[in-house]
C-alpha cells in the first residue's frame, strides 16, 4: 500500500477534530473498488464474505447491496447476518466445533448453508439437522507459505478432513440424509504465493474427480493483499468449468484490510535501550501485531519535525504490546495523531476488553460525511453482567 487516499486522509482530519482516539475509521469506496476487483477476476464466482474480518452491520448491508453473501464461524456471526438482512440461502457456516446446544439454536433461527469440518462433525449434523445443504471442507496437507497461526491448509491443523478421509466423510453425510453440495478447502490467510492456490487446485481437482459430481467447488479465501488476481483467477475459473461446477470464493481481509485504519495520538517519547512513542491505542484495540507478528504501515497525520526511528508502543501493562518495530517518523509533539494502516481487517473484531479498556468508536467515511458504524462503549456497560452490591 503506498499510503492514504488524499481524500480519504482529509477527512480524518475532520474526523479528529470531533472525535477521541483511538478510533477506527473505514473507507467505503476502498471497499467497494476491492469487491469490484474482486468481480472482476472472478466474474462467475460466488463471493462470501468472510465476516470475522469486519462484521459492523453497516458494511455487512452494503455488502448485500453489492450482491456478497456472507461466510460465518459462530452461532453468533449467523445471528448478525441475519439482523444485517441476509438470507439462510446467503449465510455460510463453518467452523470445527457445533455442539448439539448450537445446532438446536441454527434450527431455531433457521438453517444456513453449513460447512462440515471432520468426521464427528458430519455425524452430528445429520443426526441433530438431517437434511441440511453442507459442503465438506478439505485439509489439502499442503505447506503453505505463511504464518503458523494462519495456516489452515497444513496436515497438522485443526480444520478439515485429510484427503484419504474425503470418502468416509462422504459416507456419513449421505447416509445422515445431508445434501452435500460440493467440497471446501481454505489454505490459510494473507497468501502470498499463487503456487499454494495451485497445489490446493490440484488436490480438489483430484478428489473431484474422483468422489464427484457435486455442484459446488469452493476454494476459500486467503488472498495475501499483494496477490495477483489475474494470474490466479484462470486456473481457478478453468477447474470450475471443467468440473461443471459453481465456484464459491470467502474472501475477508482482502476486501477490507486496506479500507480501515486505527487513529491514534501519541502521547511522548520514552528511551531505554530503544527508542520509544507512546500511543493511546494498544493490544486491546489492534492485536494482530502481537498474535501473528503482523506488520502494519503507520502514517503521520502531522508534519512533525526531523525524522526519528521509533517503537510504537500502547498503554497495556505487556511487554508485547508494541504496535510497530523500527518506524521512521517526523518527530511529533504531544497529541498528534498517527494512522496505523491495513487496520480493517481483523482489527476491531479481535479487540478485547482486557484491563477494562471499551471497545472503541467505529466510523464510515461514506465520501461525503462520517456515518457512525459503532459507538465507543461505555466503561459502565463493563460492568452491567456483573452482580455487585450498592
């Protein structure tokens, strides 16, 4: 990403002058310019939003309005789909784990398209919601190239059944009375290289061959924000067509990594064996940096004075919560405000309420005026599940 859209950087000028930091701000034509590249590689595939990467209500309708399913890993993401206006045919759910308890809860709210993760899970789906739409998703046991944590593809990794279990899987979901629409795979996230979607290509194409026909082929997400589309998005395309089958893509971070920043003001300089910028945002807000090693660019929304490399440093008493490593940044004075980059993803939908610090404040530049998507919460809400005394 080489920086922030001119117009988009004006407007968090506007925005600090009316709000606290830190916030989270999201550009909606950065959003609707990736869904469209997105259409455009893939112009017959179905697209469902990985919605853990960002699942503000007012994103999620304008996804609808732009044609987007969604794809869901909780109980509760479905709820969200289905308040945000998407329909049961719309929403996917996946996941490792559905209790007896959730499964009693989906037929309840009614059924989405459900994604079937191991041999136990098919069983239960059968038996608790007999004749469901449910895709198998696939462990291909490849080494993709990316972090531990986000390597899904992996034969050590939780998720999936391993090739050579494909059949037994099968087996069970039939004879359960489940229709199976087709076979999932997902590598892993923030994939770089279009020779892991190859390999994963190359192991559904056999498995399709040889347990097919299906109606479904549904090859994930993960796009790594620097990917080439264009180089992949043939090959995807053609197995599709040489299978007969509809395509289905989860994309998440892709979509709205690089609409999103965090706000944060600094508030000092610190020096021990590093050199320190103390910010009021920190783990609680952006965890990504800590949980995955994650790098994200950092841009100042001021001029400052001479350049000095700095360690971005949050409020948490943790010696890991540092934002950034080796920045080079205008010297700033006390309050000006810096935006963390690539924040849209992943960012507030992992923020915590760790050392009781409320979520933050969440807003949308719509091109003509700040809409806000969620408010800061408020400390006493903390305290609402609580009992206490007086």
């Amino acid at each position: 990403m080489s920086g922030l859209n001119p117009h988009f950087k004006a407007a968090l000028q506007s925005a600090l002058e009316r709000y606290e930091t830190p916030f989270y701000a999201y550009d909606l034509a950065s959003i609707q310019a990736r869904v469209g590249a997105l259409r455009a590689a893939f112009p017959k595939a179905e697209v469902f939003f990985a919605m853990k990467a960002n699942p503000r209500l007012g994103i999620l309708r304008r996804l609808l309005g732009w044609g987007v399913f969604l794809e869901a890993v909780s109980v509760g993401e479905v709820r969200r789909a289905y308040a945000a206006g998407f329909k049961r045919t719309e929403v996917l759910l996946n996941g490792p784990v559905k209790t007896p308890a959730a499964l009693a809860e989906l037929k309840e709210l009614g059924v989405p398209l459900l994604g079937l993760d191991s041999l136990a899970d098919a069983e239960r789906v059968a038996r608790h919601l007999p004749g469901s739409h449910v895709l198998l998703r696939v462990n291909p046991d490849l080494p993709v190239v990316t972090h531990d944590h986000l390597a899904t593809g992996r034969g050590e990794s939780k998720f999936g059944v391993l090739p050579q279990d494909v059949g037994q899987a099968l087996e069970i979901a039939r004879a359960g009375g489940l229709d199976v629409l087709g076979l999932h795979v997902h590598l892993g996230s923030a994939l770089e290289h279009p020779e892991d979607f190859r390999a994963g290509y190359a192991v559904m194409e056999r498995l399709y061959q040889e347990y097919g026909p299906f109606e479904v082929l549904n090859l994930g997400g993960g796009f790594g924000l620097g990917l080439d589309l264009a180089a992949l998005a043939p090959e995807a395309l053609g197995l599709a067509e040489r299978l007969g089958v509809e395509l289905w893509l989860e994309p998440g971070r892709y979509l709205v990594a690089e609409a999103g920043v965090l706000v944060t003001r600094t508030w000092g300089t610190k020096q021990t064996r590093r050199n320190f910028l103390l910010v009021d945002a920190g783990m609680s807000h952006l965890l990504r940096p800590m949980l995955y090693g994650a790098e994200h660019p950092v841009e100042p929304l001021y001029a400052g004075g001479a350049p000095q490399t700095f360690d971005l440093a949050g409020p948490a008493c943790e010696s890991g919560d540092i934002l950034a490593r080796g920045l080079t940044l205008p010297t700033p004075q006390e309050g000006d405000a810096l935006a963390i980059l690539q924040a849209g993803a992943y960012g507030s939908s992992m923020s915590s309420n760790y050392l009781d610090t409320p979520r933050p404040l969440e807003l949308l530049w719509t091109g003509e005026e700040w809409e806000v998507l969620r408010q800061r919460q408020s400390w006493e809400s903390l305290l609402l599940e609580e009992q206490s005394e007086g």
